[in-house]
C-alpha cells in the first residue's frame, strides 16, 4: 500500500472517530429546514474538508485535497439547497399570509355586502309598506269624500225636496185661504140678502 493511501486512510480513519460524538449530538438536535442539525452538520462537514485539505496540503497529497474539495463543494451545495428550502418556505408563508388576508378581506367584503343587502331590502320592505300605507289612507280619504258628496247631494236633494214640499204648502196654503175668502164672502152676501129679505117682509107687516 502507497504511503499517502496509508495516509488517507488513517486519515480517514481518525475523522470519524474524532466526528462520532458531534455527530450523534447533532443528530439530538431537531431537524428541518429551520431547525439547528443541518447547519451543525454542515459546520463538522466543513472542518472534515478543512482538515483533509490542510493534511493534504501539508502531504502533497493532491487527490486527498480534491477529496477535501468535493466534501466541500458538497457541503456548499448543501447548504444551498437548505437556503432554497428555506426561501421557498418563506414565500410559501407570505404567500400564504397574503392569501389569508386576501380571504379575510373577501370575506369581510362578502359580509359587507349581505349586510348592504339586508338593508337595502329591509329598507324597501319599509318603503312598500310605507306605500300601502299612504295607497289605504288615500283610497280612505277618496272614500270619504265620494261619501261625503254623496252626503251632501243626498241633503241638498232633501233639502230641494223640502223647498218643494215647503212651496206646495204654501201655494195649497194661499189657495186655501183664497177658498176661505170666498167663503166668507159668499156667507156675508148671503148673510146680507138675508137681512134684506127679513128687512122687506117687516116693512110690509107693518104696512
């Protein structure tokens, strides 16, 4: 076996043991996007390529250090990826709150608008009963005044009737009194004749 293999190999080796402990305390830790594991992680990942490159460098070791390299990268791309998740995540949230709000405002909107409605139709149902009631009231008066025409035709016929009536009594009245007349005349004519005649049959008794 080559030194260097040798080497990379103890390395290797050592790395491992040496990351055990960080990373089963790292694994304690709580995962996701935004939970404190994956950047630990990320952290031991970076101080293994640390290490590897600086050994490597230290050794000549050129494909040791391409190692440290590619764990590196890894490691960046890694990160990068969780910085995606994360911003994602983030937009998903706003774009959730903004969807929210969007809701709630159509909502509160809808609500305005049945509440707009409602009045508008209890409003109309006043107006129309308010309608009715002028329509009855003005039918009642119309009612009223034909009947109270009528009323009044009826008493100026009466009262026309009576005038009449009131007129034939008198034209029967003058009439009667001009028969009375007559009659007392044609007793005081016959009430003369009479006398005359008894004023005659004395004068001749007597002569």
């Amino acid at each position: 076996m080559d030194v260097r293999d040798m080497g990379r190999t103890t390395l290797d080796t050592w790395l491992r043991l040496t990351r055990l402990p960080f990373d089963a305390a790292s694994r304690l830790l709580p995962n996701g996007d935004r939970g404190p594991r994956t950047p630990a992680t990320l952290v031991i990942d970076r101080v293994d390529a640390t290490i590897r490159d600086t050994v490597g460098s230290l050794l000549g070791d050129d494909e040791l250090r391409e190692d440290a390299n590619r764990r590196r990268v890894a490691a960046d791309e890694r990160e990068r990826a969780l910085e995606l998740r994360v911003e994602a995540e983030t937009k998903k949230q706003k774009a959730d709150a903004r969807l929210a709000d969007r809701q709630d405002t159509a909502e509160r909107q809808r609500a305005e608008a049945e509440r707009r409605a409602e009045e508008q139709k209890q409003r109309a149902e006043r107006e129309k009963a308010q309608r009715e009631q002028r329509a009855k009231e003005t039918a009642a008066k119309q009612e009223q005044a034909v009947k109270e025409a009528e009323r009044q035709k009826l008493s100026a016929a009466e009262s026309k009737a009576k005038k009449q009536r009131l007129r034939v009594l008198e034209t029967q009245a003058d009439s009667l009194d001009t028969e009375s007349d007559a009659l007392t005349a044609t007793d005081e004519a016959q009430r003369l004749r009479n006398a005359a005649s008894a004023a005659k049959a004395a004068r001749k008794g007597t002569a």
